[in-house]
C-alpha cells in the first residue's frame, strides 16, 4: 500500500430523499380528521472541503466509495422525516476535481475551508397533508422522495507551493529542502530516493513562502519514463522554477549545462509552464572538483539571462543569498497578481413565456418530453396508485405539456418518453378533457364522450 497518493477515482452516492407519508388523522369523536401525513426527510450531500492538515489522498485510495444518509420516511400526525446527515471529504489544498467519464473540471479547490457539494442528496416526498387542496381534500397517496446524485469523480492534487525544484535525481533536491526548512525528507545517495512531493515553508526577512522538491526527472519524463510524469503536474501552480544541479556527478555523459537543458526539454513537453521565471543553483559546492566546474559553467549560465547560486546542502554555504533571492522574487510575484473580485452570484431568471420543458418528435408518432419538472414529477410518482398517477397528468396539463404535443403534431395513443430515451418513462398518451386543441365536433362537445 503506497504512502502517497495524488490521483484517485472517487465513487460518490448522495442520500435519497425520504417518501412522503400517506395518512388520515384518526381521533375518537372525530371520523373526518383529515389528512396528516408528514414530509419526507432531504437526503445528504457529500460535500468537499479543504483541509489543511490533509496532505495525500490516499484515504479515497484505500476507500473509494463514500454514500451519505438517505432522508427517514414521513410518518402520521404531520411528522416530518428526518433529513439524512451530511459526508464531509477532506481534501488537500491544491485538489483538482474532475468527471471521471469525460475528464472536465468541475471544480479547482484551493484554500483552507473552500467547499463544493460534488453529489447533492434528494428531495423528500410531499405527505399527503401538503398535498391537500379545496379540490382534493383527503389525497389517498403521498409523492415519492428522489434519489440522490451518484456520480464517479477523479480527483487530482497539484501541489500548492510558491517555488518547485527541479533536477536530476540525486541532484540534492531533497538535502536543500532540510537545509532552508523544518521538513525532513528522506535522504540517501542512490537514485530516486524521494518517492513523494515534500514540501517546506522558508522564512526570508518578511517573506515567508513554500517551497516544493519534486521527485527527480530523468529524460523522457513527460512521457511516462521514470517518476517525474506522476509528479509534473504538482509543478503547475508555482510560481517560480529553480533548477538544482549536481556539479558533482560522476556519470558520463553528463554535465551542468547538459542536465539543464534536458530537464528543459522536459519542461517544455510538459508544457504550461513557458512563463515562469527560472533560476540554476549549482549545488554540492563542498565537493573540491564541483566547486572548480560550478566556476567554469557560470558565465554561461548567466549569458542566457539566468540568476545562478553556488551552494551546499551539506555545508550551508551560499544558502542565505539563495534564500533572500527566492524570497524577493517571491514577493515581487504576489505584488504583481491582480486581485481577486469577489465572487458574484449571476441570477438569470427564467424569460418570459418560457416553458421549462421541450417537447421533440423522434419517430412516427413517437414523442420525447424533457426538463427538470416533468423529469423530477416522474420520479416522485407511486405509480403503483392511481390516484398519484392521476395527479402526476394533472400536474403535467397543467404546466401545458399536453398542449405541446398537441401542437408538435402528437394524436391519441402516441407513445411519449418523458426523460432520456434509455431510461425514461413510456406512456401511451391520451388527451385529457381540458385540452382544448383535441375537440373536433361543434363547440361544447367532444369527439371522445
């Protein structure tokens, strides 16, 4: 079982609504009391926060599967149900959310506290109590509750930090992150040591900013080659890139300006990172032969317009420039972000004249009806009683649903399919009396009567 995860399929169910209740108020010396059954409960969000004491994923590793509480069932003397509890999901900072099936951004969260409900509960049921009318005095059925939102998410951490490092393995990545920090990274001399992002905070005079180490890259990271594609994109959201390279290394082949030209390359196939600002820090300066090539390589460092630090994780030397450099280019970077606005709630209210529903012909004389009305009444609908289906195409004429059929061209026996075409539901539709359009005969009668 990995210590660190930082993309996962989550598995997500909200709470269904409770049904609503049917039920007659029964009390000596009072035989007509009415109706009096009580709502249905709402079902539970699953919601997303961000925790800052959170820093992997791997909890939704071990368990991708998470369904809150369904809403309780109305019940007699107008006894509402009660609402199902909420699941709150702790998340890192800096988790992407995404539709596993189609791979778009639902939601970007960052920031302590920041919330997003990823799958809402139901809606419970109306009892028969709030279903009473002058018409209807005693409705011998109640509605439904709606099932809750169930919907698969990928969710995926891209590492919030001001500077990334960046480099060979055992480029001293990690050994400069113990040195500028309190983090303790695991450190040791062979390849690919660091399995994971570690992140450190850094005090520069009064810029405090993090600082991550991203496990080392190796040529053909951005396609898939070593650890660096897992980790490239935790990259993405800083500000600034600081190459660490080994003046040490006794590989053939390699060099100082050899190894940063192909962790370039790399960067560049990543892409989406063509705009931040780099600097090269020659570290392992401690080591007599990488202090006399760390010489020889910073003229040209510094002729293609890079900022360039000689230091040593080891010895601490060169570090407090470094820091201080860091940390101006730090602060220059938060002064220069434009401020955020405030979010604003944009509220477009329904035109005027607009339906809420589309009525569309698919076939000879086969019809499809959709929108959140008519979809959501379905639903709510015990179609195992005749009086709710009753009240279900009382609810549809009304809203003029038989009206539009009438007018795309549907006639007595049409098949309708009120939602998807998969899973809806089939009616063989018949006009009611009140709709207008179906009388043929003079006025006052009705061809059906």
């Amino acid at each position: 079982m990995p210590d660190f995860v930082d993309q996962v399929v989550l598995h997500v169910k909200a709470g269904d609504g409770g049904n609503g209740c049917a039920s007659i108020h029964r009390e000596k010396f009072k035989p007509l009391g009415g109706p009096d059954g009580g709502n249905g409960g709402r079902g539970g969000d699953v919601i997303l926060e961000v925790d800052p004491n959170t820093a992997t994923l791997l909890e939704y590793h071990r368990r991708p599967h998470r369904k809150a509480d369904n809403g309780k069932q109305g019940q007699g003397s107008n006894r509402d149900g009660a609402n199902g509890e909420d699941v709150i999901l702790a998340v890192p900072n800096g988790t992407v959310v995404k539709d596993a099936a189609t791979g778009e951004v639902l939601v970007d969260l960052v920031g302590a506290g920041t919330r997003y409900v990823i799958a809402r509960g139901g809606h419970g049921g109306l009892g028969n109590a709030a279903l009473a009318t002058t018409k209807r005095k005693a409705p011998g059925f109640a509605l439904l509750g709606e099932p809750g939102d169930q919907l698969d998410v990928m969710l995926e951490l891209k590492s919030v930090a001001d500077v990334a490092l960046v480099g060979f393995p055992s480029a001293g990545k990690s050994s400069l992150i113990a040195a500028l920090s309190a983090a303790k990274p695991k450190i040791a001399d062979y390849p690919f040591t660091t399995l994971v992002p570690n992140l450190g905070v850094v005090t520069a005079g009064d810029t405090v900013f993090t600082v991550a180490d991203v496990p080392g890259l190796i040529p053909g990271a951005s396609q898939g080659k070593g650890l660096g594609h897992e980790f490239l994109r935790h990259v993405e959201r800083c500000d600034m890139l600081v190459h660490v390279i080994d003046c040490a290394t006794m590989e053939p082949g390699r060099d100082p300006v050899s190894d940063y030209e192909v962790i370039e390359a790399e960067l560049r196939a990543y892409g989406k990172l063509e705009d931040r600002p780099r600097m090269v820090v020659l570290n392992k300066a401690d080591v007599p032969d990488a202090r006399e090539l760390s010489e020889m390589v910073i003229p040209e460092f510094e002729s293609r317009g890079l900022k360039v630090f000689t230091v040593s994780a080891a010895t601490h030397e060169g570090l407090r420039e470094f820091t201080y450099a860091m940390g101006e280019w730090v602060a220059a970077a938060r002064a220069n972000k434009p401020v955020e606005e405030p979010t604003r709630l944009v509220i477009r209210p329904r035109q005027l004249g607009e339906s809420g529903f589309t009525v569309r012909q698919v076939g000879e004389n086969q019809f499809q009806v959709t929108g959140e009305k008519p979809e959501r009444w379905i639903r709510q609908t015990d179609f195992s009683n005749d009086e709710a289906v009753g009240f279900l195409a009382d609810r549809l004429e009304r809203l003029g649903v038989e009206e539009q059929l009438l007018k795309a061209g549907a006639t007595p026996g049409a098949e309708v399919v009120i939602g998807s075409m998969e899973g809806g539901y089939v009616f063989d539709w018949q006009p009611t009396l009140n709709a207008e359009s179906v009388r043929q005969g003079p006025r006052g009668t009705d061809s059906r009567l």
